[in-house]
C-alpha cells in the first residue's frame, strides 16, 4: 500500500468514525466513488476500531497499516502460548496484537499483547514493545491496568494484563454527553492513576476516551501505556521534518499522541511531560460534559492547527448546566504555556475532588419548599410568643422558687451524638470461601494484617479486631455495624485458598449510603500474598484520602517474612490456641531467627493472657532456648507454632 492509498483510507475512516454506525454504510457509499478496493480497507479499519470499542486498544494509525488488514491475525485462535489458550481476537493496535485468552494455572480471563512476529527482528521495535511492559508493570494503581507477566515463546513476544469487563469512555461518549457528576467520576479516577505514574517518573502521553475503560460497576481504568516515557531518559533528537501521523510508536520526528488530545508542546513535536497529561484529561473531561471535542478539524493538520491558534469554546456555551468552578479547572488544565497550566496533576486532582464533593453535599441536602419556608416562619414566631410569656411569668416567681423549679440538667440527654469521622473503618471478619473448611484460618489472618497495616496510618480510625469479630455469625447490615461501631466505612472481603493459589475479594463500603467505593479481586501466589495486604490498605488510605507519611508508607508495605511455610505454619498453630493474646500482635520469622513480642512485664510467662502496652522484641535463638525464651516456648507456643520454628 502506497502512502498516498493509506492517507486516502485514513482520511475516509476518520470521517467515517465520527459517525453514528448506522450511518457509516451510506457515508461509505458516496465517498468511496465506486471503488470497492478502497472502501473494503476503511470497513477493515472501522471492524476494528468496533472490535476496539469493548477494550483495550483503538485501531492502528501507523507507518505499517497493513497490520489491520493481516488476515492471519485470527491465525493463533485455539493455540496455547506458555500457559495461555487463545480464546479470540480482541483488536489490533500500533504495538501490535491483542487476544483475549485464559490462563490455564489460575483459571482467569487475561488479555494478551503480542509484537508481529515480522518486527521482532526490528530492534526499535522489540525495545519499544518491552519498555512499554517495563513502565506499565512498574504501576500498581486500581486505576491502572494491571500487568500479570512479560514472556516469550521463540520468537513471539507478549505481555498478559487483567482483562476488563466493560467498555471504553468512547463507546460510552457516542451514546451522548454525560452528566457532571458522571464525568467528574472518572476524571477523578484518571487523574488519580496519572497521580500514581507521575510520581514514579512515567508519563502516559496518549489520554484519551479510547484508552479509558468503565467497568460495569463504574469502575474505571487507564489502558495502554504504550507511549509512556520516563522522564528522566534524555528526549530523542526533533531536528528531522516532521511528520504528522496518528502513530502509537516513539520514533523521533514523529508528532506522538491523539491529535485531539495531545497538548500544543506534542503538536510541535518537543518533549512531552506530565504537564502534557493534564492538557489531555482536561480534553477529555470538556469533551464529556459538552459531547463535542475541545478541538477539532476536518482533517488531523487542521485539528493540530485549532490546538494551536484557538481557544475551546467556554464551557458555559456548549454546556450551560455545569458549575462555574469545572470552566475554571478546564480553563487552567487547556492553557497553552504549559507553565501556566496545573504543574501536578496532584493539583488537578485536588480540585476536581472538591468540586465532586461540594456537588454530592448540594444533592443530599434537603430541598425546602416554599411552602415549608412560611409554615417554620409561622411556627417560629409562635415558639417565640410562648417563650416570651413563659420567661415573664418565670421572673415574677420568687427566688426560691425558682430555685425549687430549676433541676440539673441530665450530661446525657444535652449532649449531641457525636460526628462520627470520615476517616475511620471497621474491618470486618472475612469470610473463608475455601472448599476446604481448615482453610478458615487464613480468611482470619488476611483480615488481622490489612487491619494490622491500616492500624499503623495515624490519620486513620481503626476499630479493633476483638470489636468486630463478633460480627463474624451476624447477617451484615452494614449500616446497623457501622453506627454500632462508630465508623463511617466498613471493609468486606472473602478469601480462597487452594494449595499455594489464593484469592482475596475485597470491596469498601460507605455505610452512609450503603455504597461500594472500592471493590477489587486478587489472584495471588502464596509467596505474594503480603503485597496484596499492602495494596488493600494503600488503595483504603487514598480512597478514604488518609496522609501517610514517609515512615508509614514503609511500615504498611514492609514483608514480614520470606519463609511463607513457616508463616503459614504458624497461622495454623495461632488459630487453635491464645497465642495472639499470649505474645503479641506478631511473631516475625527472618531466616534462622524467631522474634517474639513479649510483654514487657512478662505477661506470657505468668500465665496471663494480655501483654503489656509497650511489647519488645526477643529473640529465642539469640537467646539458647533458655531463660524468658525457654519459658515463652514452652508455655505459649502451640505445636503449629513449634513447627514453623522448626522450619527455620
């Protein structure tokens, strides 16, 4: 295919992708002039921007568009790749191919990213398509797509990620604009991942409603960090012509983005940074609540061109029901000096959760009638009246009268129910979906270390374990426990465990409104386990919108162990004995050492069943097994327990 053919078809698809699909086909007919060639490319590129629309990726706009049209795409269908069974052709995208497929240890659905195996020998492109799988697998965020592996099999190269139920913010637009509160939902979200890839130097540089996905539970998630770039590396040389393309690759001269969506620095071809994603979210975000693009053109030179010269149309024009205070964010988000624009996204994100939340309080508040206005004004006046007379005939009394009347008020009755704060949660027991019902041990143990971490977060209240166990047998009315607890948020969760596979369902929950905030599945190794409480409580902290310091963002990530047979040795013994309340919120194996929280008083040793307020360590091998030790050993430790020791 000529360029001067692939810019034809490309042109015609544009045109024809901005339409309604039932209007494609009539469109086609006239502006394809006859010639049967040319539309049978443009209805290729449009199948597979449609196959596109129900995840991951939006079609090629590329320097090699014969990928979209590779019949052999469909080759691999039915193949087993490692331990993945190709189950079908999701779409097709400018770093190549991408199934969806299912992995054969864990059960799972997983959508796989394959390089063509023609452009494996191409060495940019093979370093391309792996720091693509460096810089995305480096992100742990719920709004990022999650990277399972990087593998190959001779000479194919693939990444597997979760697979997403759902559909793109895309697919979602072309159904019409969305409500502020809506969009303000998953502007949130997005600028929250872009939040979580700045701070570790990773620069998305393709934001776009293609490359957002909604789940089904309003959930969102940012895909393809295929044009991601670490900000450190050094920018590649702009000195060649330039070329406008609609390409996902990064190849120098090369305008890399959306034309849409890409900031004026990306129009110019200069290096992008995180400056550039906000330009692109607030792009989004005025194309969500308006249903028109920002900026736009007849062909990608005018787009790029409008980017440059123009302003966007106020807000207030193409969209008169939103808030003033969404014109002011965009407007600052879409300043063309990239210097005059948010210079974090942490800012960006700031506003738009004030803005969001100042909304949700309008909504919840009681609207008061007119009506309703005069009848308190006239039942106000009347309390007034009787007060007056009361207080009149109360000061023509005599002293001691007035003495006799008075009572003390009850402390009790006069003092309101406290506010209870929005920064606390109960955990409560999970439950053990296991089929084996030994396995109940460790649904309480998950439970005990997310409660553990989030204990360490001081601007967190956390209800304790021994408060909330016996809800364990109690139908969950998550309103009723959290008044009866104090608490604003409730966390649920169920775990299954088969042999070293584990999986952890966890999901927030707003007592208030009895509404899921968060909701998650982890399908982990054994081994892995320890990240998986640590993510639970991160993602708990930014959801309730806790501040962690340094030393707890390190306390709550920190791995007690590597020896998880030992580690699940001793939860077995602690399960069937007090050893908790014996010695201590923890027993941490490392290597050949078993430290001990003892009780300053030597609770344990006594024979009592608390240990004291300030626990220190105590290392029984350091200390022969004799002394405090012996005692500790023999007196407390369960044979689970003295099991795991001899593990080590």
């Amino acid at each position: 295919m000529t360029s001067e053919r692939w810019q034809q078809v490309n042109d015609l698809f544009q045109l024809a992708a901005e339409r309604a699909p039932e209007e494609r086909t009539t469109f086609l007919q006239t502006a394809c002039q006859g010639d049967e060639g040319l539309r049978r490319e443009v209805e290729s590129l449009i199948a597979s921007y449609e196959r596109a629309e129900n995840f991951i990726e939006s079609p090629a706009f590329e320097v090699v568009p014969e990928l979209l049209t590779d019949d052999r795409a469909d080759a691999i269908v039915g193949e087993s790749i490692a331990h993945y069974r190709i189950e079908s052709l999701i779409g097709v995208g400018g770093m190549g191919q991408v199934y969806l497929a299912r992995d054969e240890r864990l059960g799972r659905k997983v959508a796989l990213k394959f390089l063509p195996e023609r452009l494996t020998a191409n060495n940019v492109q093979l370093s391309r398509f792996k720091s693509e799988a460096r810089a995305a697998s480096a992100l742990n965020h719920p709004n990022i797509l999650t990277v399972y592996e990087i593998g190959t099999e001779g000479n194919r190269h693939f990444i597997a990620t979760e697979f997403i139920e759902g559909v793109t913010l895309r697919a979602t637009l072309a159904r019409g604009r969305m409500s502020v509160h809506a969009a303000l939902e998953v502007a949130v979200q997005v600028a929250s991942a872009l939040a979580a890839a700045h701070e570790t130097g990773v620069v998305h540089r393709d934001i776009k409603p293609e490359n957002i996905m909604i789940r089904p539970d309003g959930y969102a998630k940012v895909l393809d960090f295929g044009l991601a770039k670490l900000t450190e590396q050094k920018s590649v040389s702009n000195n060649q012509d330039l070329i406008i393309t609609h390409t996902q690759h990064t190849y120098a001269g090369l305008l890399v983005g959306t034309p849409r969506y890409m900031s004026p620095e990306q129009a110019r071809g200069q290096q992008a940074d995180a400056r550039s994603d906000i330009w692109s979210l607030g792009a989004v975000i005025y194309e969500m609540v308006s249903g028109v693009p920002a900026f736009s053109g007849a062909t990608p030179s005018d787009c790029i061109a409008s980017i440059l010269k123009t302003e966007a149309s106020p807000l207030s024009r193409v969209a008169p029901a939103a808030p003033p205070e969404l014109q002011s964010v965009l407007h600052k988000a879409l300043r063309k000096n990239r210097d005059e624009r948010y210079q974090t996204i942490a800012d960006m994100l700031a506003d738009l959760r004030s803005l969001k939340e100042k909304l949700e309080r309008a909504a919840s508040a009681p609207k008061i009638q007119p009506a309703t206005l005069w009848t308190a004004a006239v039942l106000a006046i009347v309390l007034i009246g009787i007060a007056t007379l009361f207080f009149a005939r109360y000061r023509s009394l005599p002293v001691a009268a007035r003495a006799t009347s008075s009572s003390v008020p009850d402390g009790t009755a006069l003092s309101a129910l406290a506010n209870i704060p929005e920064k606390s949660i109960a955990v409560l027991p999970f439950e053990n979906r296991s089929h084996d019902p030994d396995n109940a041990y460790f649904a309480d143990a998950i439970q005990d270390e997310i409660l553990t971490r989030l204990s360490k977060i001081a601007d967190l209240k956390v209800i304790s374990r021994t408060s909330t166990q016996h809800y364990k047998t109690v139908p969950a009315n998550v309103p009723d426990i959290a008044r009866q607890l104090g608490v604003a948020h409730i966390l649920e969760g169920s775990v299954q465990k088969s042999g070293d596979a584990v999986r952890v369902n966890v999901q927030l929950i707003k007592a208030a409104s009895d509404s899921h905030l968060w909701a998650d599945t982890f399908d982990r190794k054994l081994t892995d386990i320890f990240s998986v409480e640590s993510e639970v409580a991160k993602v708990i902290a930014d959801q309730l919108r806790a501040k962690l310091t340094g030393r707890e963002e390190q306390v709550i990530a920190a791995k007690p162990t590597d020896n998880t047979e030992a580690y699940d040795a001793y939860l077995r013994g602690a399960a069937g004995s007090e050893v908790r309340s014996c010695l201590g919120p923890a027993v941490i194996c490392r290597g050949r050492r078993v430290s001990h929280r003892v009780s300053s008083t030597d609770g344990c040793a006594a024979g009592r069943g608390t240990a004291g307020s300030r626990d220190r360590p105590y290392s029984a091998a350091q200390s022969g097994r004799s002394g405090i030790g012996q005692r500790v050993l023999s007196l407390c430790l369960p044979e689970g327990l003295r099991q795991s020791c001899a593990l080590l």
